[in-house]
C-alpha cells in the first residue's frame, strides 16, 4: 500500500466524519443552530479542519447533493454507445438505489428537519437535469431549449426526487414506464 493510497483513504474517512457528525446535528438541532465548532467537535477535528474540507456550513449540509449531481451528471454524458439519456437514467437510478447505506439515511432525516437545504439542494439536481434536457433535444434533433426535452427534464426531476426520497416505494420499472411513456407523446 502506498503512502499516498493510505493518505487518500484517511482523508476520506475524516471527510465522511465530518459529514455524518453534520447530518447527524442538523438532524436534531437544525442547521441554523449547529455551528463548525459544534460540528468539529463531534467529528473529533479542530474547525479549521472542517473547513479545509468545507469552506462554508451550507457547502458541508449539500456536498450529498453536489455528489449525486455529479454522478448523475457523469452517468449521462458517459453513457456507453447506442444507450439513450433514458437509458442511462434507469441504469443510474438502478445503481444508486441499490447502493443506500446509513449515510443516506442520515440525510433523508437532515433533509426533513431542514426543508431548506432540500429546496437548495434540488436547485443543484436541477441543473443537472437541465443538462440532461439538452441532451434528450440533441438526441431527438430538437434545439437545446425545446418544450419537450424541458418537459420530460421536469418529469425526470420529479421522478427522480421521489424515488431517492422515498427509497423503500421507489419501483423504477413504474417510473420509468412513466417516463417513456411521457416522453413517447412529445412531438
């Protein structure tokens, strides 16, 4: 083992300490009542280390969201050869909800004692599924802000959201049936 392999894993064992030490205040005290002393404190670092890791309270309570963004972004743009964005979604959605550990858990119960960051945090999946949107319109020949790749970005949003929110009803054949079928009706 490296010692660079061995000074990745660390860091990112600090780093989920941090995160989950976080959640788990924003959880019960809220976001607005924990402070980086407070959050340091639980994950046994000094402040400034956490904000090494986060520069900022709101950065540390989404860095969830920014992750899931960016895998669902990655999924899209990397998808292999003749998958479609729909393809590549349900295969996504497949794997990130086989995937849940506690740590997602954990936000889910963050989430819902701050409807604020999720409100935030949706602005960020938004973006993502607005970048989806402009490739569902170049993969039909539409232009980049045509109706219906938008619409079937807002439903995916949606879908999404839900299914990640409420993993233990999430039924991805249903949904995406839903969406095919919705995005089948578009001119």
């Amino acid at each position: 083992m490296t010692t660079d392999g061995l000074r990745e894993r660390s860091k990112a064992r600090r780093r989920e300490a941090i995160v989950r030490a976080a959640y788990e205040l924003f959880a019960d005290r809220g976001f607005e009542a924990t402070t980086i002393a407070d959050i340091a404190e639980a994950a046994e670092v000094s402040p400034r280390t956490v904000t090494l890791y986060f520069p900022s309270k709101l950065e540390l309570a989404l860095s969830r969201f920014e992750s899931f963004a960016d895998r669902l972004a990655a999924a899209l743009r990397e998808r292999p050869e003749g998958w479609t964005i729909l393809d590549a979604l349900e295969h996504w959605l497949r794997h990130e909800l086989a995937d849940r550990s506690d740590l997602d858990e954990l936000t889910d119960r963050m989430l819902d004692a701050n409807p604020q960051l999720g409100a935030t945090g949706n602005l960020r999946l938004a973006e993502t599924i607005q970048e989806g949107a402009r490739m569902l319109a170049e993969e039909r020949g539409d232009a980049p802000d045509a109706f219906g790749p938008r619409m079937a970005a807002a439903a995916a949003a949606a879908m999404v959201s839900e299914l990640c929110h409420h993993p233990q009803e999430a039924n991805i054949d249903t949904a995406m049936a839903f969406l095919r079928a919705g995005a089948a009706t578009l001119p």
